[in-house]
C-alpha cells in the first residue's frame, strides 16, 4: 500500500482509529475522503484538516451505493478503500433481549464492509496499485465473553480478507488486514481512559510505521495484538482465553471504528 501518493476513502474516520489514520496518511502525501453520518462533524473536519467529506451510513446499502458514486465521481483517481465499519454491543446470551444488538452488529461489521468493497471494487480494478484494507481486530482470533457477535464479526472479516485476497490480488487489487488490538477509543464506555487499552497515537503511529517499512505485506499486526493474533500458534489458546477474560473487558477491545 503507498501511504504517499495515494487517494484514499475511509468511511467511519470522523473519530478514533480511522479519523488518527487519516489525518497521519495526509500528512504522508496521501489525498484522503473521509465518510461519516453526521453532516457537521464531517465539516470540521473539512475545514480542519481538508478532508474531502462524503456523508455515509455504512448500515444502509442504498447509502453506499450513492456515496461510492459520488467519491469516484468527484475523486477518479481513487486507488484506496479503507473499510473502516465497526460496532461493539455487550450481550448477554443467557437472557432474552440479545438479538437486536446481534443483529445490528452483523449489519454493520460484516455487511457493511461487504457492501463497499462490492461498490468500490470495479472502480479499484481500473486503478494501478489500488488496495483494499480490511480491519478486522485481535479479538477475531481470541474471544471476549462479553461481546459474542463482535467476536464474530471480525473473525468473518479476517477470512474475509483471506478469501477475496485469492480472486483480488491477481486482479491487481491488493488486500491487506489491519488487525488491531485493544485501543484507547470510544467504542466501548470508558475505553477511552483504559490504562489496559494502547494509547490511539501510538498505535496509529506504530501502523504508519508498519505500512512504510512493509508496503507489501497482507496484514499489519501491531506488537500489542501478537498476544491474541499468534496465540493458537503459540500453543497457549486456552491461557490467552482464560486471561483475556479476567482482564479489564476494555484491554480487548479491537478497532475503536
């Protein structure tokens, strides 16, 4: 992925890890769209950092469809997807009343990412050296307790990932992962202040650096996550399970998108 010279859309970037890459890839050189559902926070950001904007709900296809038409239209030489789409619901399977947050998770983690690779990718084909970065989370390889659809959400992004990679990259459309960890944002409460959670600069700091020194690899793993991506190769699963939940739910917490 060419984090100098690109032109990049990163739906969901109006805050935490995507809003912290965005503003990092600009500076790199990159051109950078950044899409979100509320209309004042995306003219902030505009008129902040000169972002181009486009209004997007990432839970509504008919919404794709019309912002995909309208970053292309307006930015041509778009060659890099973000698919920036995460929600995180604490549910509790063994009462009843768990399904709507279930739901609306799969809509948003799994569908949603489906959804605009499907929208941008004819676009990408055209496009020498274009990239699609998918963003999966620690928590794909390790499950917390508290967050079952979450868990599973970004474990079906993960082989995702794995799987389009096969029929893109011949394409000339690469596929890379980004696999965070546990990341001081708001996606959960009080996860912003968790002394267990990375700090957001340092982990978008440690991705910049992952992506210039690695342009080629296929996922970017930063040191803090290698405890829950490498722990079935590591033979220590079950003891990544078992200390994972004890710990402060908000150390796992993956993509603060």
């Amino acid at each position: 992925m060419n984090i100098t010279g690109s032109t990049i859309f990163i739906p969901g970037a109006t805050s935490g890890i995507g809003l912290a890459l965005a503003r990092r890839l600009q500076a790199a050189g990159s051109t950078v769209v950044v899409g979100g559902r509320r209309v004042e926070v995306l003219d902030r950001l505009a008129a902040e950092h000169g972002f181009g904007t486009v209004r997007i709900d990432v839970s509504d296809p008919d919404s794709i469809t019309a912002a995909a038409a309208d970053v292309v239209a307006r930015y041509p030489d778009l060659d890099v997807l973000v698919a920036m789409a995460g929600i995180m619901r604490v549910e509790d399977w063994t009462t009843p009343g768990f399904l709507a947050d279930a739901e609306e998770v799969v809509t948003t983690n799994v569908l949603g990412p489906i959804r605009l690779i499907a929208a941008f990718v004819e676009h990408l084909r055209t496009r020498p050296g274009a990239t699609v970065m998918t963003v999966s989370s620690g928590l794909a390889h390790v499950p917390l307790r508290p967050t079952p659809s979450y868990n599973a959400s970004k474990a079906a992004i993960h082989l995702l990932s794995e799987s389009i990679r096969l029929q893109l990259e011949p394409q000339g459309v690469r596929v890379v992962e980004l696999v965070p960890p546990s990341v001081r944002t708001a996606l959960l409460p009080g996860q912003e202040t968790s002394g267990l959670a990375m700090p957001l600069d340092e982990f978008a700091d440690e991705v910049m650096s992952l992506l210039a020194r690695e342009p080629d690899a296929h996922e970017i793993l930063v040191e803090r996550v290698g405890f829950l991506r490498h722990a079935a190769t590591r033979g220590v699963y079950d003891q990544v399970v078992a200390t994972l939940n004890t710990a402060d739910p908000h150390a796992a917490e993956p993509d603060g998108s």
